[in-house]
C-alpha cells in the first residue's frame, strides 16, 4: 500500500526547519557538514567551491 501525501506539515517559514528536495550524498554531507543550518550559510557553503571560476 504506498502512502498518500497530502501536504507538508511545515512551511518555508516554520523555524528550526529544513526543506530538502531530492536526495543526493551532496546534500547530505551538507546537511551534516554545517554546525548551524540557516539557509544562507547552506548556500554560501555550497557555492563557495565555484569561487575559483569567479573573477
């Protein structure tokens, strides 16, 4: 019998919460990675292996 989804039980704005969509080793070890886990730290976190193709 698979399981319905009906919705998420948080929101974009529910505190203490992240919404990941997908699954890869990459966001896990992200996840993993960062002592706290705000949105903006996850994505400087992530781009900052491309700063060596900027400038």
């Amino acid at each position: 019998m698979a399981l319905e989804t009906k919705g998420f039980p948080v929101t974009k704005l529910t505190k203490n919460v992240a919404m990941v969509s997908g699954d890869s080793p990459s966001i896990l070890s992200q996840l993993f990675k960062l002592e706290e886990l705000t949105p903006t730290k996850m994505m400087v976190e992530t781009l900052a292996k491309y700063d060596k193709y900027i400038a």
